[in-house]
C-alpha cells in the first residue's frame, strides 16, 4: 500500500524534549543500577515481613536438628556443625524461589509491573541479569541473618571455621546460581503452576539436596548419591562444609572435593541463566 | 536514513508485517504510513484488527515478521535503547509499580532513563499537580480508581520528556470526565511539540482528538486521511438505516414481480430485499449491517443501510417496499456523517462487534 503523508500544519512545532547525550555504557548502567536501587528500596520497605519469609524455615531447621535432637540424645554432638551448612544452602535456595520466582510469575501473568524496566533503555537480557543480581544480594542478606540465627540457637555448639573469604566466595556463586534457576522457573512456570514451586521444587531440593547428610555418606546408597549430583544445593552444603566445619579430634570431614563443588556450582549457574534469560526474553518479546 | 533534525517524520512504518507462530493469517499486514511531528495520529479499528500489535512493533515489544519501523529517524529494531529514549507509552492495561507510591513510580521511571536526582523531583510534583495527583502522591497506586491510575499512567510516561507518545486505548472503561480530563492532557502535550500516536475503537475519540485517522480491520490499514475527508467518503454524507423485521418467505405478490427464489430463506429473502432497495433512484449502495444486538440472539432483526446522495428523496418508496415485502420497519433513522459511518461504509460491520 501507498505511504500515508500527513496533512496536518503542525509540523513546525517547537520540541523541549532532549535526548541526554550520553554514551551508550553509561546509559545501559544507568539503568542497571536505578532499576536495582528500586528492587533494593522495595526490600527494605518490606524488610520485617522479608525477615519472617526467609528466616522462619532455617530457624525450625536448626531448633529441631541443632538443639532439641542432640539435647535429647538422638543425634551425634557433632551433627548440628555439619548440618549448618546444610541449612544455609536450602535457606538460599527457599528464599531465591519466594523472592523471585513467586514475585515473577505474577508480574509476567497479571501485574505487568516489569513493563516499565522493559521499556527503559537497557537490553531486555539485562533486565532479567538485574533480577538475578537482586535476588543474590537478597539471599546474601538472608544468609547473614541465618548465621546470626544459628549463632543464637547453637550457643556452644556453634562452630564455624575462620574461613571468611572462602565461605563468602561460595555463597555469592551459590546465590547467583539459585537466582538464575529461580529466574528460569519464575519465567517458565505461569501463576497458576505455583503448586509445583513448593510440591516439587522445595521439597526435592531439600531432600536430594544433601542437607541433613554429607555426600560422601550416601557411598553405601549410590542411586541416591548420584541423583544428588543433579541438585545445585548439593554442591552449596558440601563446599560450605568444607570451609565450614572444623575437624573433629584432628580428622577434618570427609566431603566433596572443593574444585567439584565449585564446578557444580559454576555449571549450575550458566546453564540457569543461559536457559533462564532465553525463556525471560521469549515471556515478554514476542 | 537522513539525520533526525531533518526528517519531518515522527514515525514511519513502512510495509511492516507480523505473523504469528501457527497463525492462520497476519496479525499485521504490509502497513506503511508515516506521522508528521507534533500530529496526533489514531489507528482506529475494532478490536484485533492489529492496532496493539504495531503498537508493540513500534516499542521494541514485538519483533516484525519483515518491514521495518523508524521513531525519530531510528530503525526500532536495530537500535532499541535510542528508540527507547525518544519514545514512552501508556499500555491498555494497568502496569503500574504496585509496591510504589505514584510519586515514586514517576521518580523511579526518570531514573531508569537517566535524569539526575533534583531534575526528576521537580517534574514528578509538577506532572502531579498537572494531572491532579498532588494529594494522593504518597498513596500506594493500588488503592487508585481506574481514571486515576491512567493519568499516572500518562504522568510517568511524560518523566523522560519523550518525543513520541504511544497512547494504547487510552480512555478505555473510563468514565466520561475522566476521559474528557485525559483528552484535555492529550492535547496539551501536543501543544509542547509532543508527536502522539494512539489506538481506539471509540469513534469520538478518534474524530475529537486526532489529526489523522488510519482505518485498520484484519491487519490493515483500509484508508488513511484527516476526519474530515474521512468523512466525505460516505455518498452523500448521511445515510438511511432501517432495522426491520424480514418475513421467512417472499409474498406471493411480489413473487409474481421478481420470479421465484431458490433458497427461499431468510437471508435470501433479505438480499432480494436489499436488491430491490438498491434499484431504488438515487440509492447508490444497500449494505446488511452486521450488528451486536444479531449476534446476541435477536435473530428476526435485520439491519440495512441505505447510501446515496439524497437519501431523503425516496424514503416514502422505501417504506412502501418494505410494506409491500411485508417487513416489519422497527425503526428507521437518519446516520449522520460519522466516523462510525465511515468504518460501517468500508467494512459492512459496527466497529463494536
């Protein structure tokens, strides 16, 4: 069809309206960092009720397995050290999945609040990259108040090597890796399969996920040992427990070499994130 | 592409498709126009007839099928984060920041497009105050009414002092002085040089707010001009619309002047009606209009439009064949020249079915 050419007079308007000029680096980080300041700034508008999400589950975790059971004799002095790691690599994990996924599925089925990040000047696969940095400092947070949870709960069983840099090297690559798989099942799943976050997700990473045991003591239950293997917490609680607890009687725990778990890790997180940017940016372009 | 200083085009589409994925036919087929800056240009159509969906070509939303879309002089799909500089747009549905407050979400939207701290305060209160938001600044959208959750909507789109505004049906479900206070805004931000293209199926809103007026139906667009000329395409200007009742068979007496029929149902009958209407002096066009209240069950309804250049002339032949049919006339008015009349004229269909 033929071009349509105005007839209007107003062409000649005058414009007030300028374009900052400002290259392009500067306007794409601009936006990264503005559109993270608003996730951060609604976070702490939140933080009491951000507390009680996050906290409550490691807090019944380690007042059941740290404290009553080894009181009452039903589990070894040692278990609550070893199990700590444990409950700080499903605590990320739980609070990547509520604070992004849950949040995700209702944006992108009903709320449409992201709309106005996709339309800011910055590539769509930096939005979704935003929400996974978010989400990390978020679990960060969420993994110092759970130390200073099982610091309170443990008292004297509370023991945790001195490996500061170590310990916050893995829970940063951890928390991106949960982060970039909440992005994926936050733009796979639509709202009304919020059922599976909890029935299928929650519950296998926390059973198959290597948290109440070590893996080196699933030698004797190989199939178990090896379907662990597919679980990202798995790789968190065994290099946490290798930075983390101290040696018993001079022996230091049996775990997961340090390199695999970090390889674990490491794969876990590009493989969510190359899935999840993909499914994000199929979600919301068409 | 020439400089944008130069172009006197706000937006050019040029034979831009979209076809979705296992999609029977094009969303959006082959549509090429151009907007001069400063104009407000509406894509005017029913619903599906692929006015949102060039919305979203034009917004880095939708990926073209092929065809290409220029926003102040940039290709939409090569350089996304340019466009999204120039351009803003206020979608169909609500897609406000439900955890901030309407000053907040206006502060936030500047600050993702770059402007400083005490530059985007000044203009959030300023577009507050302009669209009446002042006193509700600090509440959480969420408890808004619809007319006020679409001026914020109007309000953070103008935060980044854009060039180009995409207004989606942007007076939709509102009441009537909410939408008489958007129109009023709309045309103001014209009056800053602001080009605005936006999306309807609201004859009214169409013909009182813009300044061209592109047709669409089935994906494209069936004419494009100002509201007047628009208008001038109807015969005659106005037109006669009956709504009767058609008999199941034609009379016998008029049998006995046409010749029989062989498919002596209803729509038959209607058509040897519309025919012998049609032969009528000064009767350039009878055309079955496909309305609502057909589609909702009334099904002995028939409504026809009568064009010409003086369709008042042969109106008592009109009721003398409609009685001679024995139809029932439940109403017969005159269309005045209309948008509506326009639309109905080049698609035989009510912009609202």
């Amino acid at each position: 069809m033929s071009v349509a050419t105005p007839s209007s007079a107003q062409a000649e308007a005058s414009f007030d309206t300028i374009v900052p000029a400002r290259n392009r680096f500067s306007v794409v980080s601009i936006a990264f960092w503005h559109i993270l300041r608003r996730d951060l700034t609604v976070t702490a508008r939140g933080f009491i009720p951000f507390l009680i999400q996050v906290l409550i589950t490691p807090l019944s975790l380690l007042f059941v397995f740290g404290r009553v059971m080894p009181g009452v004799g039903m589990t070894q002095q040692q278990y609550p050290s070893l199990f700590l790691p444990g409950v700080i690599a499903v605590t990320i994990f739980i609070a990547s999945l509520q604070g992004m996924s849950i949040s995700l599925m209702l944006d992108l089925d009903s709320h449409h609040e992201i709309e106005d990040r996709l339309l800011a000047p910055i590539p769509v696969n930096l939005v979704a990259l935003e929400k996974v940095v978010f989400t990390a400092i978020r679990s960060l947070v969420a993994t110092a108040f759970t130390f200073l949870e099982a610091y309170l709960i443990l008292g004297s069983r509370y023991q945790v090597q001195n490996n500061i840099l170590l310990i916050l090297g893995i829970l940063v690559l951890y928390t991106l890796a949960c982060a970039a798989l909440a992005l994926l099942l936050g733009s796979a799943l639509t709202s009304d399969k919020i059922y599976l976050l909890f029935s299928l997700f929650l519950s296998l990473a926390l059973y198959t996920g290597c948290v109440y045991y070590t893996w080196s003591s699933l030698s004797s239950i190989r199939a178990l040992q090896i379907i662990t293997l597919f679980n990202p917490v798995t790789y968190a609680a065994e290099a946490l427990r290798f930075a983390m607890v101290p040696p018993a009687g001079g022996v230091p725990l049996e775990t997961m070499p340090l390199v695999w778990s970090l390889l674990g890790m490491s794969v876990s997180f590009l493989l969510f994130l190359w899935f999840g940017v993909r499914v994000f940016r199929k979600k919301v372009i068409s | 592409m020439s400089s944008a200083s130069e172009n006197p085009y706000a937006i050019e589409v040029c034979n831009l498709v979209k076809r979705y994925p296992k999609a029977a036919a094009n969303a959006v087929d082959d549509v090429s126009f151009a907007v001069k800056r400063g104009e407000i240009f509406g894509l005017l159509g029913p619903n599906g007839a692929g006015k949102t969906t060039i919305l979203g070509m034009l917004t880095t939303r939708v990926i073209p099928t092929s065809g290409t879309a220029h926003i102040m002089g940039i290709d939409v799909a090569r350089d996304q984060i340019a466009a999204k500089q120039r351009f803003s747009v206020v979608p169909q549905r609500t897609n406000l920041d439900l955890s901030l407050n309407a000053r907040d979400i206006l502060r936030f939207h500047a600050s993702y497009h770059g402007i400083p701290a005490a530059k985007r305060n000044a203009l959030a209160d300023q577009l507050l105050a302009e669209f009446g938001l002042a006193d509700r600044r600090k509440d959480l959208v969420k408890n808004y009414s619809g007319g006020m959750t679409q001026r914020v909507m109007i309000a953070r789109a103008m935060m980044h002092t854009p060039q180009v505004l995409f207004l989606d049906e942007p007076t939709n479900n509102l009441d009537p002085q909410a939408r008489l206070f958007l129109w009023e805004r709309i045309r103001t931000l014209q009056g800053r040089g602001i080009t605005v293209l936006l999306t309807t199926h609201d004859m009214e809103e169409a013909s009182q707010l813009c300044d061209r007026i592109a047709i669409m139906d089935h994906g494209s667009i069936l004419v494009c001009d100002t509201p007047a000329e628009l208008e001038k395409l109807v015969p005659g200007g106005t037109s006669l619309e009956l709504h009767i009742s058609v008999p199941q068979q034609v009379p016998e007496h008029v049998l006995a002047t046409i010749g029989p029929s062989e498919t002596p149902a209803e729509v038959s009958v209607l058509s040897q009606l519309q025919q012998a209407l049609g032969s009528l002096p000064g009767v350039t066009k009878v055309e079955e209009i496909h309305d609502v209240r057909k589609a909702e069950g009334q099904t002995g309804l028939s409504i026809l439009r009568l064009y010409g250049e003086d369709v008042l002339a042969p109106i008592s032949q009109v009721s003398h064949i409609v009685a001679e049919w024995n139809a029932e006339l439940l109403d017969l008015h005159l269309a005045r020249p209309s948008l509506e009349n326009v639309f109905i004229y080049l698609t035989g269909r009510n912009l609202r079915t």
